[in-house]
C-alpha cells in the first residue's frame, strides 16, 4: 500500500500516464474524491525505484462495508508480466481485510475476460463512461481463492507495497 504522499503522486503520474495519456479517457487529470480516503497499491520493480503498476481502493460514503475497487494501470513497457493480476489479487486480499461485505469494479469492457479468469462476474449491463465501455464486476470475497490466478510464477520480480 502507498505509505506517504510521495508514493501516492506516483501512482497519480501512472495513472495520468495511462488513463489521460494513452487511453484518453480523460483530458487532463483522472483524479477525483475518491482518491483522498483510498488505499493506493503500488507495484514497484525491485531493480530501480520505478512504479510497475497501481490500483486504488475505496469504502462507500454512504455504506462502508460495500468497497470499489479501480484505476488499475499498469506501466505500458509491463505488461502482460502478470502484474495487473498481481494488483488484483493484492486489492481482493486487502479489501477483505478491511472487513468489506461486497468489493466491485467498474471494468473496461475490454477486460472482462482478464477479472472473469479471476472469479469475478458481470453485475448488470455494460454501459459507457467517458466514452468508454464499461461493466460493473464482483467478486465473491468468501469464495475467492487467490491462489488459483494465473501468473503465480511471473509475480518474482515485482514487490507490491
Ligand atoms: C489491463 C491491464 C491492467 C492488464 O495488466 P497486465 O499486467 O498487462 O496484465 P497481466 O500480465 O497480469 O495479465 C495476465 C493475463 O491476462 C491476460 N490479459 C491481459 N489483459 C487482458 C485483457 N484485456 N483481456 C483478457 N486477458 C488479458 C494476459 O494475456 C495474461 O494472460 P496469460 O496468463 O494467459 O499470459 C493493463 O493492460 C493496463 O494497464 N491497461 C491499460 C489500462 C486499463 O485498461 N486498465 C484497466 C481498467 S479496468
């Protein structure tokens, strides 16, 4: 998890890297309110202090115990090295360990394979946001089992914190 603000302006400048440059979902700044009372986890190399990947984590306002999970990005020089799923299992086990009843995602439509291989299922009908297909996603947290993921073996050579 991002401990201090250095490390949460990193995940910010990958997270506008990705969503703000690459996928132009958003003009300038994906950030939002959201991002304040979030748990920010960070995927760093182990080799230099360069940030992998990065997935935020947040309660409901109006209900504590439903949390959303999002803003999933992974550098673009890393992926398909497991590292999206490592975040995922990352952010599945911490939510659980902050007591949540219910953890979703609103998922780029392109990805639902990528959460389906991982036990998560579709909730409603996909709709758009900033443009982009979506669809709302979620996991079981009492039947989720981390360990049966693909890419346990790629996940070495990166260090979550
Ligand atoms: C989506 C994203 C986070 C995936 O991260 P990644 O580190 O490249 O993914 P992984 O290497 O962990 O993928 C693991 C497996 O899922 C597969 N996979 C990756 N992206 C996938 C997708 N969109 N659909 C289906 N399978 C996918 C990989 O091929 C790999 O399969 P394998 O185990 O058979 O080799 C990354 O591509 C990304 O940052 N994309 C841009 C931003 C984005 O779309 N964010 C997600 C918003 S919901």
């Amino acid at each position: 998890m991002a401990q201090n603000k250095e490390e949460i302006l990193a995940a910010l400048a990958l997270r506008r890297l990705v969503f703000v440059n690459e996928q132009r979902l958003f003009e300038k700044d994906d950030s939002d309110e959201h991002d304040q009372r979030a748990i920010h986890i960070n995927a760093w190399s182990r080799k230099n202090p360069l940030l992998l990947g990065t997935v935020r984590c947040y309660p409901e306002l109006e209900n504590p115990k439903v949390w959303w999970g999002g803003r999933l990005a992974v550098h673009p020089d890393y992926r398909i090295k497991g590292i999206g799923v490592y975040l995922i299992r990352a952010a599945v086990e911490i939510v659980k360990n902050q007591k949540a009843d219910r953890f979703l995602a609103s998922v780029q439509f392109q990805n639902v394979t990528l959460f389906e291989k991982l036990g998560w299922k579709s909730v409603g009908e996909p709709f758009h946001y900033h443009g982009h297909p979506h669809q709302i996603m979620e996991v079981d947290l009492n039947v989720y089992d981390a360990s049966s993921s693909p890419n346990a073996d790629k996940r070495q050579s990166v260090g979550i914190k």
